[in-house]
C-alpha cells in the first residue's frame, strides 16, 4: 500500500494535510503529534486549529446566563459564526504555509463546517458554506478519525474543559458519514492509543515520514495539551483506509 501510495504521489511536495472529526475523537492530539513529526523528518510544518468558535460562545453563552451558544445567537446565527470564523482560520493557515513553504497540519477543515451545519439540521446553510470554501485547494490526505461518541464522550468528561452531550456527539458523527466527500477520506479509528493511532497516520505518509513511529511519544487524549509544536492534489482514496 504504501509503496503504491508512494508511486502516485511522485515525491510531491505535502502542502496541506487535514485531520477531522467529532470533539473527543483525538484529532487536535494527533495533528499536534503529526506536525511536529513531519517537522523531526525533515518536513517543516505547522499546526493550525481552525476552530468554529463555538466552544467559546458556549463559554460566553455561560456567563450571560444562556445555557449554551445556540441559544444565545440562535441556530442560524451560530451557523453563520462558524463558518465565517472557521473560513478566516483556513485562510490564515494557508496563506502563512504559502508564504513559508511550511506543510500546513490543518486541525478540522471545511468538512467540519458543512457536519455541524447537518447536525444542527441547518442544511440550507451547507451550499452557501460549500461556496465560500471552495477557493481552498483540497488538502492531499484528509484524515478521518473515528471513535464511538460514548467513547468521546467519556474523553470530553474527563479533559473537563467543556461538555457535549450524547445526542450531539452522535448526530455529528453521522453527519460525517453522510458528507459526499466521506468515500475520499482516509479513515482512522481513533479508538486506540495515541500511539497506536499516530501509527496509523503515519503508515499513509510514508513518502515524508519514516516507517518507525518509536519516535512519536504518547500524548493525553483529544483536547488536553499536547506537546508544542499519490500524485494528485486530493483525499486518498478510500480504498487507503487502513
């Protein structure tokens, strides 16, 4: 696999990797890890978290007295926020990897965007964030990463940083499923260690990374601090998956 892999990437340059998923799946851990992984190989990249903001009205949502963001601006308006903000942070990243010729580690990416907007049952919102997002050039591998939302759940508890319930935790990861880029990404279940996940990341990045993950040190799952940090411009094919 990987030397077929290697085969059609044709030693291209790696611009853009993107890691999705729902909250608790591990994806901040693992792009952090990711990052700084390509960066030791000899692969400068950067880890960019480009967030909704959503947890941060959820945050302010708290302290006016409304119980989460939804009800603070309202459903449509916290769609709109989200996409706007999370439009911004890609642009960002991308910009700062072009002018830096860094690989971009992109923590969630525009099908984040367009899963909230089906979990939140706003669908007449996807095809104007579909039309905003299309001036970014895909990235080469969009990771999925996979993991049963109880199990998500139980992580997001634990970190004690925020909370999400069952019902949204399990709608978002059906809307990851239904997106009609889902046969292109590179599924990862995101279930196992921090380790044993990376592993398998690094498995569909064998161009830039070495094959011996020993150097990748266990990281805390998903949303707790982690440490600092082929030849086609497109998802691999889901026959990739591991």
């Amino acid at each position: 696999m990987a030397s077929s892999l290697r085969t059609r990437r044709g030693g291209a340059r790696l611009r853009a990797v993107a890691l999705i998923g729902i909250d608790g799946s591990g994806k901040t851990t693992q792009a952090r890890l990711l990052a700084e992984a390509l960066s030791a190989a000899g692969h400068p990249a950067t880890y960019h978290r480009n967030a909704g903001g959503r947890r941060w009205l959820g945050r302010l949502a708290q302290r006016v007295g409304r119980p989460d963001a939804q009800r603070l601006v309202g459903r449509d308006g916290l769609l709109a926020v989200e996409s706007v903000l999370r439009w911004l942070a890609i642009a960002l990243a991308l910009l700062s990897c072009l002018a830096t010729g860094r690989t971009a580690v992109m923590d969630r990416w525009s099908a984040c965007q367009y899963a909230s907007i089906r979990a939140h049952g706003g669908q007449r919102w996807e095809r104007l964030a579909r039309a905003g997002y299309r001036v970014f050039p895909p990235p080469r591998v969009t990771f999925l990463l996979t993991v049963d939302p109880a199990e998500a759940y139980r992580r997001i508890e634990r970190r004690g940083t925020d909370h999400e319930s069952m019902r949204w935790l399990t709608a978002a990861d059906a809307a990851y499923r239904s997106l009609p880029e889902y046969a292109g990404f590179v599924v990862v279940d995101g279930g196992g260690t921090p380790k044993d996940v990376s592993r398998r990341i690094r498995a569909h990045l064998s161009e830039w990374l070495p094959d011996d993950p020993s150097t990748v040190a266990d990281s805390p799952p998903d949303g707790t601090p982690g440490p600092s940090g082929g030849g086609r411009d497109g998802p691999v094919p889901a026959q990739a998956r591991p």
